[in-house]
C-alpha cells in the first residue's frame, strides 16, 4: 500500500507517556554517548547525517527521564512505502512510555519515502545498508547506548527491509527482528537466499491472512516477487535450527488466528509468528491506528507494538 497520506498524522507527534514500564534498562557497559548530556528528553527530534555522500534523515526520541549514564537498548522502526519515520511513530506509539519508557526509539526515513529491496527503491541495498551501519555509527557516539540491545522493526517494506538487515553483516550488529505485514523483496531464494553472520538470529513477523497487498501466500507484490509467509517462516526454522517438531500453533480468537512458536537451539519462542484470518495491510492494535484506518480496518485483536517490544525484551546479544 503505496498510498497513505500521513501529513495530518504527522503533524501531532507528541505520544502519549501514561502507563508504567516493564523494561528495565540493564547495567552493562554504555557506548562512548554515554556521559553527554541531551535536551529535550521525552521529544521527537529530527537530524540528518551523510552517509557514502548522500542526505540522510531520522528522528529520535529519548526516554523523558533520559539519564547519561546509563546504557539504553536501542530500537530501529521503519516506516512503509510512501511515508515516513514520523508516521510510523504515530501509527505505531512506539515512543509511548507504555512501550519504550526505558528505550531509545530511532526513526530513521527511507529515501523516496522507501527502503530498498522493491522494483521501486530510490536506494540500492548496499547504500540502504551502509545508512543503517552509519546511523548505529552515530547513536551510540553521543548517546548511551547498551551495545547488546539493538533491534529492528518494521511495517511493510520496513518490514521486509528489517529481513534485509537480519541477512547482511550490518544484522550482526542487533539482537532481534520483528516485521509487521512484511515484504519480503530480498534474500528469499530459500533457506540459503539469505545467509546471516551469525545464527540463531531471533525473528518474529505479524501478517493479516486477508493482506490484499502483501498476499499471505506470496506472488506478485507491488515492488517484486514475494514469497509466502509460511515459506519464509520455514526458511528462518531451518537458518536457526528450530526443528519442525518443536513448533506449537495456538489457535486464537475462536481460531481466527494462530500463534506460531519454535524452539531453536534449545531457545524457546525464539522464532514466533502471529497471523490474523481476517486482518489487511496494516500495524496491528486493538485501537484505532492510521494505517489499519487506511486499510479500511477497525481495531483488532491483537497489538503488534506490545507484542514487538515483548519479544526484544527477550533477547540479548551474546
Ligand atoms: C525512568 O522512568 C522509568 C519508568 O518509570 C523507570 O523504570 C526508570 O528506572 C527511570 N529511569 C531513570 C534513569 O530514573
Ligand atoms: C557509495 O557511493 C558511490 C558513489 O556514488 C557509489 O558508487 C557506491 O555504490 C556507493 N556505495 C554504497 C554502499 O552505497
Ligand atoms: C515490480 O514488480 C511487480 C511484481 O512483479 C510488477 O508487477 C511491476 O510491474 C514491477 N515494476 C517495475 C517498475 O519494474
Ligand atoms: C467464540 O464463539 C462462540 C460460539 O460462536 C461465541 O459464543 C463466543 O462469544 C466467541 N468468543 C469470542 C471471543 O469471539
């Protein structure tokens, strides 16, 4: 879906910081940001970068309590096609103390409102790739950053682009993936179409089984070839050694949905899939989102932001 207008939903940034975290940062070693102070904690700033000569754009939002002296996980969102970081923050609340109270939220913006991967890119994969390294480059020199917690999720080609990261040497640099109605354009030649640095790398994805755009059964997308979701899931099962006989499938919402859980190398819930019947196109919540909205979608069962953060908070970088 190439067509949302995210102008109004961008122009209120400000996200909501109620309810209590769960997160706790982790007192290991921080990166050299650590000891430099920031302004306007708990706001959604904007900066740019060059990276390999280009204009490079992200914004960042710091916990409201920011402290410089103590190393934070950090989370990568990327937005979908024709939209922006900002708009994936709104749709998402990712920045919301519920969500991120003890986290640095990092949004960064694709060039052409894009990632690449599809037919359709401004960015190759390598420019694409050198962003994300360049950018990681800069969070954890002036911000402090816990070096073993950094992830990546993603909407959409974000989504897709967040598999791009898992497969390339940049991926060595996070701790866990998670993609939300994914297009998968790239390394999906099979098991071996994507060969990370190290595995087990832990992944999750949340599809609707009713995606007009990115089919759940694969075919023609609008940026490429996509595969299906269950061949895809299959090929991460065998990259991370998660044998066939340790998935469990929980049927839920009166077996509207399913649950998908493996267990590889010995690591329980380190692969996971959540997959809703009747949901399209969009960031699952059980409130009202903006691109559920465009997908001409109520609230759902289930909270793919909830769900995200809780997998990250699982895993570690050795
Ligand atoms: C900031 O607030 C969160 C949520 O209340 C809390 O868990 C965390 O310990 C606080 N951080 C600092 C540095 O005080
Ligand atoms: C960096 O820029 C040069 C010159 O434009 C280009 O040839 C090269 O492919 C770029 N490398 C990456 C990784 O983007
Ligand atoms: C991109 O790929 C899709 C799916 O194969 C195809 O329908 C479309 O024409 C392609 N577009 C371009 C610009 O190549
Ligand atoms: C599940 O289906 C039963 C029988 O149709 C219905 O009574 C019940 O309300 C449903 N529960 C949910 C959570 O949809």
């Amino acid at each position: 879906m190439r067509s949302y207008t995210f102008v109004a939903a961008a122009a209120s940034c400000v996200v909501a910081t109620s309810a209590a975290s769960v997160d706790v940062p982790r007192q290991t070693s921080g990166t050299a940001g650590c000891g430099i102070s920031h302004w306007f904690n708990g706001i959604t700033q904007y900066h740019s970068l060059t990276s390999n000569g280009t204009s490079r754009s992200y914004s960042i939002h710091l916990p409201s309590n920011y402290s410089q002296d103590v190393p934070y996980p950090v989370v990568l969102g990327f937005h979908g096609s024709s939209s922006i970081g900002l708009f994936f923050e709104v749709d998402t609340g990712l920045s919301g103390s519920q969500y991120s109270a003890n986290k640095i939220m990092v949004y960064p913006n694709g060039l052409g409102g894009a990632w690449a991967g599809a037919n359709y890119s401004d960015a190759t994969v390598p420019a694409d790739l050198t962003f994300v390294s360049d950018l990681l480059t800069e969070i954890r020199a002036n911000y402090c950053v816990d070096d073993s917690r950094i992830y990546a999720t993603g909407m959409s080609i974000g989504g897709g682009f967040v598999d791009t990261i898992a497969c390339s040497e940049v991926g060595s640099q996070f701790a866990a993936f998670a993609a939300g109605s994914g297009s998968f354009y790239t390394d999906n030649n099979g098991v071996g179409g994507c060969t990370p640095v190290k595995t087990p790398v832990p992944v999750l994805e949340i599809h609707g089984g009713a995606d007009p755009d990115v089919n759940y059964n694969g075919g023609e997308g609008e940026g490429g070839i996509e595969p299906s979701i269950p061949d895809w899931l299959s090929w991460w099962a065998q990259r991370n050694n998660c044998p066939d006989s340790t998935k469990t499938v929980e049927d839920l919402f009166n077996g509207t949905g399913q649950h998908y859980s493996w267990t590889c190398n010995g690591v329980e819930g380190l692969l996971q899939h959540w997959k809703v019947d009747d949901m399209g196109h969009c960031w699952a919540s059980t409130s009202l989102d903006f691109s559920c909205l465009v997908a001409g979608e109520g609230p759902g069962p289930i909270s793919a932001s909830s769900i995200v953060m809780a997998f990250f908070d699982k895993f570690t970088k050795a």
